[in-house]
C-alpha cells in the first residue's frame, strides 16, 4: 500500500485522513508536513494547544489540504477513550483514518528503583497502551477498505537495554514487537504495519529530559527529516515491518544485539543515566 500522493484538482476522491500524535515537534511534526505535502489532510493530536493551533494553520495554508488540532493527554486513559470514541462515531462506527502515525513519546532518567514511579507509569500508557487503543479505534475501517498504514516509532532501545533505560527499552521492544505481530493479522488484508526504530535524533527531546547531546559522538545524529523520509520511503515500497533508519544504524543494531550491555554502553559513549535514542 502506497502512501498517496497529493490528488489532482480534478479527482473527486476525498484526500487521505492521517493522524499523527506528538506532531508539535521533531519527528511528529516532519511527518506533519511530509505527510500534508502528500495531499493529507491531517488530525493532529498532543498536548500544547497552542502549538497544535499553529500547525494546523500553517499547513493548511502552506498545502490546502484539512488539518485539524485535537488537544488531548495521550497518557490520560479516558482522554484517549474520548479521542477512540470520536474516531468511530461516523455513521458505519468506523475510523476514516488512512494513516495512523503513533509518535507521542518521552523518557525518564533513573533505574527502575529510583525514578518517580508515576512518571514511569506514564511512560508506559503512552508508549504501549495508547497506541494499542488508537489501532483498536481505526482498524476496523481500514479493513473493511483493505487499505490503510500504521506506523508505530519505536527507536534502537527496542533491542537492547542498560542500567537507567529498563522502561523505556522496554516499551519500545513492545512496539516492535507488537508491530510485527500485527503485520502479521493484517497484513494480507491490505494494511501496512511498520515499527520505526531511529537512533539518536536531533529534536527537542534529550533537552526535555535533561540528557546532554554533548556526549554523543557526532556521527550517531540523525536529522529527523531523514528519519521520517527513510519510513515514508519504506511504506512507498511495501515493507519492511522493521524499518531502522540510516546504514550505520542497522549495522549497530545487527551487532550490539549480540553484545554484553558494557560493550554497548562503551560503543555509543553513553552515560548510566539512561540511552533514549530516538526522538521527536
């Protein structure tokens, strides 16, 4: 399945619906835009009002194509019932959604001992709970058309782990995993299944938690721009479900899966406070 193209002036097709949750920045925003360029029309879906408002202006006028702001916490489990509830209350019950792009993310610094355990709680409900419940909410129409696409961002922490990073890791090892999985239910139904797994990303992130960028070797950084378009290019072609950006990242992935946690640690220069890679 082909993310489409922008439509003619002249089709009567209704443009592609796609919702993208944490698009105020990074990697969320860069598929905001790629994705209204494309000829999207667009629900954007995070916190900051303010910034969604903005957005969603900005591309409707930059592209002509629909976006719409929906503020929400995606953490809060009875926003995200609203948000499904919305989602499915067309005439059929059935989301309209073409594409899903499940981004909203953050980390937490600390061991699983010492980090403010509401802050982990809240970690693990927006990076695993609430994109189950948003694919639970648009599946059902994208197989009764037998089109459609999930993206899921994971990041490299999905496959390997160390002291201060146990939650995050594994919520993203979640995702792959969850993603893969539902490839396979769906996939030869028409829908499009992928976990995007980046590496270390310049956005505002590693500044949200306080993570300095200064000692990252440089050449790990990605701009999310690439990360975005290596994702969009995957689902163009047709797979595959595991999609880890930039050809030095699958070679470290290929080999610090095999690597004691020490050896990792050392390779990318981290600190024990914790490795999130990827970022919106």
């Amino acid at each position: 399945v082909r993310v489409p193209s922008p439509p003619s002036a002249a089709s009567s097709m209704p443009r592609p619906l796609a919702l993208v949750t944490g698009p105020t920045a990074g990697i969320g925003r860069v598929y905001a835009e790629r994705l209204a360029r494309r000829g999207h029309d667009l629900l954007l879906v995070a916190r900051d009002a303010a910034r969604l408002d903005a957005l969603a202006r900005e591309l409707t006028a930059a592209h002509g194509v629909s976006a719409t702001a929906r503020p929400c916490d995606l953490a809060d489990p009875a926003a995200v019932e609203a948000l499904a509830a919305e989602l499915t209350a067309g005439a059929d019950g059935r989301a309209r959604v073409d594409l899903l792009v499940n981004n909203a993310g953050f980390g937490t610094l600390g061991t699983v001992a010492s980090a403010d355990p509401a802050g982990q709680a809240r970690m693990v409900r927006l990076h695993c709970e609430t994109p189950l419940r948003l694919a639970q909410a648009v599946l059902p129409g994208m197989l009764a058309r037998g089109a459609g696409a999930i993206v899921n961002v994971a990041s490299i922490a999905g496959f390997v782990t160390g002291p201060g990073n146990a939650p995050y890791s594994g919520t993203k090892a979640f995702l792959v995993l969850w993603s893969q999985g539902l490839a396979s239910e769906v996939g030869r139904r028409g829908v499009r299944v992928q976990a995007l797994c980046p590496g270390f990303t310049r956005t505002e992130f590693h500044d949200r938690m306080g993570l300095g960028w200064e000692r990252i070797p440089r050449p790990l950084w990605m701009t999310a721009d690439a990360v975005v378009d290596a994702s969009l290019a995957a689902l163009d072609r047709g797979g595959p479900v595991v999609v880890v950006p930039g050809l030095g990242y699958r070679a470290l992935t290929a080999v610090v899966r095999h690597l004691p946690l020490r050896a990792f640690a050392w390779a990318i220069g981290r600190t024990p406070r914790g490795l999130t890679g990827d970022r919106r």
